[in-house]
C-alpha cells in the first residue's frame, strides 16, 4: 500500500480520535457532569479516572454505567447516591459521554 494513503489513514484517526475526546468532554460539562465529578480526584462522586480504572475490564461496563447514568445508582463508589440524569440529556449524549468516561487513563 502506498505510504501517502497509510499516512493519510493514520491522520484521519488521528482526529477522529481528538474530536471524539472533545465531544466526549463537551458533553460531560454541559450536562453538569462535572458538578459532582473531576478528573483525576474524588469530590461529591468518583473520579473519572476511578471510574475507567473500576470498569476497565468489566464485562458490558458501558451499558451497565449508561443505564446507571440514566436511572441514578448507589453503593459502587460509596454511600453518596447518584441522582438521575435529567430526560434532557439524550441517550446518545450518555453514550459518548460514558465511552469519553471509560476512555479516562
């Protein structure tokens, strides 16, 4: 294969991979995500990187924690209560924001 189409492959998911964290990122904020959790430290709920660290090798991790992003959840993390997820924020916005979540290193 020619070297100018590997390299243009490469390039492509390159970005495609920088606008998917970025998307992933958006959505986390305007969903208020961000109020309860951080990055890389605990604050009211887990941090992200607790919670891709948690569900790394987890079977059906990302259904599991976009059903719990949906309904709330309690006991994975604590005795703190996650509250539902408004009906505002889509099913396909949790779904990019849990991939974004478990992407977390």
């Amino acid at each position: 294969m020619n070297a100018r189409y590997l390299i243009a492959i490469a390039a492509s998911l390159s970005v495609s991979a920088t606008a998917f964290a970025a998307e992933g990122e958006a959505l986390f904020k305007q969903s208020n995500c961000n109020m309860c959790h951080a990055a890389a430290s605990a604050s009211l709920g887990p941090s992200l990187k607790d919670i891709a660290a948690k569900y790394a090798n987890a079977a059906g991790a990302q259904s599991k924690l976009e059903a719990k992003v949906r309904n709330g959840g309690k006991g994975s993390f604590g005795s703190m209560p996650m509250p539902a997820t408004p009906k505002s924020v889509s099913d396909e916005s949790i779904k990019i924001i849990i991939q974004w979540i478990l992407s977390q290193k």
